[in-house]
C-alpha cells in the first residue's frame, strides 16, 4: 500500500532551522520520494517503508530540539503526481 505523508516539524526554540533542515537532509537521504515547500515536508513511498524509517527519523529530530511539535497526515494513496485542476 502507497501512502503520502505530509510532516512539519515546529521547533520551540530560538535556534530552530539547524533541527528543521537536519530533518530534511535525513529524510532526503532515504530511499523515498521527498517533496518539500515552504510550509511542510512530503514523503511518498510504501507504507512499510515510509513508516520505518519516520519512526528513526521523526525520534532522531524530536530528540534534537529542547521542545518542538511535530505534525504528520498520511494519506492512503501516492499523491506525488498531484496536479491541481482548477
């Protein structure tokens, strides 16, 4: 099963994009299709897969900062290919 995950991570903090953008390179490093924006972060891929290797990461990033939040939304589909139609 295909899943896409949409995560934004939110440190409380004063120094807080060394934690957003080490979360990023990390995710970019696995071995999933990851689409990024100003506002969050896209994963794509197997659920399996995706799931492993967020449960490493998100730990990793949440770990790294004093205090932060952490949002997540997954869809049951790839929606990499999204193109609006309006």
């Amino acid at each position: 099963m295909n899943i896409s995950v949409e995560l934004t991570l939110t440190p409380i903090q004063d120094d807080y994009e060394p934690a957003i953008i080490n979360f990023i390179k990390s995710l970019r490093d696995a071995d999933l299709k990851v689409i990024e924006n100003p506002l969050s972060t896209q994963v794509y891929g197997e659920y399996d897969q995706v799931m492993k290797i967020l449960q490493k990461e998100m730990k990793t990033a949440l770990e790294a900062v004093e205090r932060g939040l952490l949002y997540i939304k997954i869809v049951k589909s790839d929606r990499s290919e999204y193109v609006p139609h309006f």
